[in-house]
C-alpha cells in the first residue's frame, strides 16, 4: 500500500507537469498510462486485490460472499 501511494504522489508532484499540453484527451491518456510511475501504481492496486492468500481482497470478498 505504502509503494502504491509513493507512485500516486510521484505522479501527481512530477510526471503531470511533463505530459505535453493541448492533446486531445484520448492522446493525454495514451501519454499519461506511459508513465511508469502510473503503470507501477496499477499494479501495486493489483497486487493489493489479488494478494497472499488471506490478506487480500478477493479472499475477503469471498468470505463475505459466501456466508
């Protein structure tokens, strides 16, 4: 969790300002998904939902599904 919002505040703090202005917002997106730092933050959000057996949420989703 601590690395996901280390990415979130790279991005928010640096990589927006370097994203080229005036694109449409199909070409910003493109560009901003680039980042590394956004790419590292999906996937630290998927290793949060998908995680070590009974510390992650599908298994805590599938607790409360079942009952």
């Amino acid at each position: 969790m601590a690395l996901m919002i280390d990415m979130i505040v790279a991005v928010l703090t640096d990589s927006l300002s370097t994203l080229p202005k005036g694109f449409s917002t199909l070409a910003w997106l493109d560009d901003f998904l680039y980042l590394p730092e956004v790419l590292y933050a999906l996937f630290f959000f998927w290793l949060i939902c998908s995680g070590p057996g009974k510390f992650s949420v599908d298994y805590w989703l599938a607790g409360k599904l079942l009952r």
